[in-house]
C-alpha cells in the first residue's frame, strides 16, 4: 500500500458520521428541511475527514503502573481508576512542543481529507484551549497555549473545515453526576444544573471563538441526561451559529452509542478493500 492510499484508509477509519439529530428528531417546521438541507450541503459533498483524539491520556499511552487498559486510550482514567489528583497531575507532564498545525493540515489536505474534528474536551475534563470559565485546560500545562486556535487558522488556510468534539460527561468535574464509584469526593453539594451552565459557558468560548463546522458531541448516555437537556443544548448551541451541524449524540441515544464506530470499521475495512483490489472505494460515512 503507498503512503497517500494509507493516509486515506486511516482517516477513513477515523471518518465522523455527524447526523445532524438522526435518532433524535427534532419536527421540521415549514422551511426548516430546506433549511438543513443548505447546512448540511458542504458535509454531504465533504464525504472524507479526520478525527483527532488527542489530550492527557496520550501520556500514558495506555499504561499506568504497569497495567495496560483494556480498551481504547482516552477512557484509561475510567477503566484502571486512577485517582483523580494523579491523573489530574499529568498536566504538569503535557508538553507537545512539536505541534505543528500547519503540518497537521497539510498532511490532511494531502490525504484528501475535506475536515478535521479534534476532541475540544473528552471525558476526563481536559480542555485544548484557555477556558475563561474552567480550572483545567492547555493553560496548566508548561506549554501554556491554545491548541484549538492555531488548527482552526490552519485548516482554513488549507480550505479544510475546521470541526469540534466535546464530551457531555466530564469525570473531574465537581458538578458532573453520577459519580464514578470509585471517586471518592462527596457529591452532596454538586449540581447538576450548575454542570450544565458550566457546559454551555465552554461550548460558547468554543464556537464563538474558532467557529467549528461540526460540533460532535459524546458521553450522551448516563441517566442524568436526558432528551429535554439534548434538546435545550442543541437550540443553544444553533442559537449562537445557526448553520453549525450538531451530531446525534446531543440527545440520549442510551443502547444506541457506539453506532458510530462500526460504521468506521465497516468503512475502513472496505476501504481496504478497495485499496487491495486498485478500485477507489467510498471514503466517507454518509451525514443524514
């Protein structure tokens, strides 16, 4: 396999499959199906992109004292119990000196790849940027600057979309709930109600300051969330860019997670296929 035939079947592996509310319909009044259609235009032209998981968890690289997660990197933090104050430590660690944003992008556009999503925050609370409103992010760390910033002037330079991913649940946070059994903060005076208003303060920084063409979120499936919150976040977050795309894991889609991944697999490995044989394959996951 040469390298452009490899970069496009790893970034098709990694293709976003952002929905637009598929599985959490929302009634279109007159005009809005129209609406969406012009929307969701470029995503459905697009077809191929880049998702990006990146955050303290690539430190670890999926070992923390000598035991190894047995799932993928980013839930290490859940999945071996780290305590809170040790995983929160590794901040003092983060240090991507060699960043390079324009590299990033142009490796990108190379590939063929029309748009890149980054994780903005995943479930660890860790944030990519300097939050004006939280504790925990880039700015804790000795690198000391704004990751998002310089990819979203790259990828528009490169003509690529520049797109977001952000997780619902956090695990550090004070206000998040449930808890994790084995957190052993009390939750007495945590409010969830508070999580939200923090959530919607750093989804604001966010679209407003680096104007994502997806806004991809996750960790949509514990109890306390629920289709009125997905449905509040979502005219929140349209309310602030009317032409963003929001994916459907904005609502509850409880049994359903994961829908995403095989789709990514599935699609990886036709594009193997098609990669083996000579023929051009799909390098997409189709946006509904």
């Amino acid at each position: 396999m040469n390298r452009p035939d490899y970069l496009k079947l790893m970034g098709a592996s990694a293709a976003v499959t952002a929905a637009d509310i598929t599985g959490f319909s929302l009634p279109f009044a007159d005009g809005e199906k129209a609406d969406r259609d012009r929307r969701m235009k470029w995503w459905r032209e697009a077809r191929f992109g880049m998702f990006i998981h990146w955050g303290l968890y690539a430190i670890l690289a999926g070992e923390w004292k000598g035991r190894k997660t047995p799932r993928i990197g980013e839930w290490i933090m859940h999945d071996l119990q780290i305590p809170l104050d040790e995983y929160t430590a590794l901040a003092r660690q983060f240090n991507p000196v060699k960043y390079d944003a324009r590299e990033w992008a142009r490796v990108a556009k190379d590939a063929g790849v029309k748009y890149i999503v980054i994780t903005s925050k995943c479930h660890d609370g860790f944030c990519l940027w300097d939050s004006r409103v939280g504790d925990y992010d880039i700015m804790t760390t000795p690198y000391k600057r704004d990751l998002l910033k310089p990819l979203a002037e790259e990828c528009k330079k490169a003509g690529l979309r520049f797109c977001a991913y952000h997780s619902i649940l956090d695990w550090r946070h004070p206000d998040y709930l449930p808890r994790r059994k084995w957190d052993t903060r009390p939750a007495g005076s945590a409010s969830f109600d508070r999580y939200v208003n923090h959530l919607k303060a750093q989804l604001k920084e966010i679209v407003t300051n680096y104007d994502p063409g997806v806004m991809w979120f996750d960790g949509e499936w514990e109890a306390t969330w629920t289709h009125e919150r997905g449905v509040d976040l979502y005219n929140y977050v349209r309310g602030i860019n009317p032409d963003i795309i929001i994916n459907n894991r904005v609502g509850t889609l409880h049994g359903q997670t994961g829908q995403t991944v095989s789709v990514c697999v599935g699609l990886a490995k036709r594009r193997q296929a098609a990669v083996s044989d000579g023929k051009s394959g799909d390098q997409s996951a189709s946006a509904g």
